[in-house]
C-alpha cells in the first residue's frame, strides 16, 4: 500500500553526533522500495540538512519547519516571514540582547553586529557535543542590516538577560517560541516561528499539489515543533526518546531512535516484514 511518509531529522532518525541508525537508513530504502514517498520534514532549512541525510535518497523535503517544499527536486511551495513583523521582531531581539540566528533555505544570517556573539555561542554549543561531531549548524553569512536578509524563514535565539517568558509576552503578534531541539549553554533559547509557516500547513499544501489522500500520510517527529506535523497526516508516530508533549499527539509511541525505533513502528504498520 502506497504512502506518503514524513519524517524529522534531529531526535527521530539522527543522533547529536550527525549518525543515522542502520536500521532507519533500511527502513527508508525498504518503504521506497515498496512503492512509499518518504520525506524530510524538518525545522531545518534546506541549506542545513546535511549531506549524509541527503544521501540516504528520500523523495522531497519540507524545511524550515513548513516554509519550503521540494518534491521530487522540484519546489512547490516557498514561503517566507512577512517583511514588517520581521523587522520589528529583529528591532525587539537587538534592544534585548537577544542573538538571533536567521534561516533562509541558500544561506543563513546573522546581523554584522551580533555575529562575534553567535560564533562565540555556536563553539560553546559544539564543545558540548561528542568528540568528532558534527557542526550542528553551518555558519551564516554577516548581514549589515535588516535590508540584507531577503527571505527569512524561522529563527533560533539565544540570549541570558530576557526570559522567554517575557520575551514570547512581549514579541510581535503571529510569532511562536518552542524549545531549541539542540543542546545550548545559553540560559534563554529556542525556535521562532510565523504562526502560517508550519510542517502541517506545508503537508496539506503538498497533499493538495499531489492529490494525496490525508488517509495515506504517516508522520515521524520527537518533539514540540513536530506537532503540526503530527496532528495533519493520518497516521502519527513519535519514537520513544520523544518529549511527552509531541507522544501525546501520537497515535504510536515506538521505540527509542537507538532502538531500532523508526524501523519498528512501519513494522507494527504492516508496512515492514
């Protein structure tokens, strides 16, 4: 039986260190092989997916947490922050001290001003990787203003002076903060996102673009900004290293990633011999 399957990259099918499990890289190709479309969906954009889950062969990707989708290498949907509450928010984040981190899908960015400060946070984010990991992130490109950054997807923050409590209370209309899924030394971190730029608004647009049936869609994620992701397809799975607020929203909660977990769950489908 033919599905559309969507999956995350970090906590679901890749480890901190940039591994991937044998027995997810099989199931992948197994579900490919049966006749399945298996999918990137990640809160990366498309110039942080890194090349050892580019070689794995999967069918399309959704990035930057809904804001892009390529199917079978074309680009089928492209979305980006509205210029205003872009611009206000940045406004906000460099009065606070407030490192921002802007995702596009060719090249990231960081403010001129600022980018001593984030070098400074991504080596104190590397150093408390495994030995030999990979970069988490790639280095982003300088931007001497706002002006520079032309199509801003989703952003990370750091910073130590304003809680994210009071940050998210005071932060433009239409944005949203979930936790930073890699690990950061910073006191205040996390993900920000526009309120329409979601993995499930983008699985819905590519189901319209297909003519999928949301009845043949399996999603796999570990975490917060998974959920949309999880609650539009037809059948959801969250792998049992998974936060419980993204298990709540699973239909199955399988195994830990370490434990074969990816490759178990299509087992339980029926999916897998």
């Amino acid at each position: 039986m033919k599905k559309m399957i969507f999956t995350d990259i970090d906590g679901t099918i890749r480890f901190p260190d940039g591994t991937v499990p044998s027995s997810t890289v099989k199931a992948i190709q197994l579900l490919q092989e049966a006749g399945c479309d298996v999918l990137i969906c990640t809160g990366r954009p498309e110039c942080e997916v890194p090349e050892r889950i580019l070689d794995i062969g999967f069918d399309g990707m959704i990035t930057a947490c809904g804001a892009r989708v390529r199917y079978h290498s074309k680009v089928v949907y492209d979305r980006e922050i509205p210029r205003e509450p872009f611009e206000e928010l940045m406004t906000y984040m460099t009065s606070h001290d407030i490192v921002a981190y802007v995702q596009q899908a060719e090249e990231n960015a960081v403010l001129a001003s600022q980018f001593d400060a984030y070098m400074a946070i991504d080596t104190r984010m590397h150093d408390r990787l495994p030995a030999g990991s990979e970069r988490l992130c790639p280095v982003p490109a300088p931007a001497e203003s706002l002006a520079d950054i032309a199509h801003p997807e989703k952003m990370a923050f750091y910073g130590n002076t304003t809680p994210v409590k009071k940050f998210r209370a005071e932060m433009p209309e239409g944005f949203d903060v979930v936790p930073l899924g890699i690990p950061s030394p910073e006191k205040y971190t996390g993900e920000i996102m526009y309120h329409t730029l979601t993995k499930g608004n983008a699985i819905r647009a590519l189901l319209e673009e297909t003519g999928t049936s949301v009845e043949d869609t399996i999603a796999v994620g570990d975490s917060a900004n998974d959920i949309p992701m999880l609650t539009a397809v037809g059948f959801s799975i969250v792998v049992g290293n998974g936060t419980p607020a993204a298990k709540a929203e699973a239909d199955l909660v399988t195994d830990d990633m370490a434990e074969d977990g990816f490759y178990r769950a299509f087992v339980r489908l029926g999916l897998l011999p």
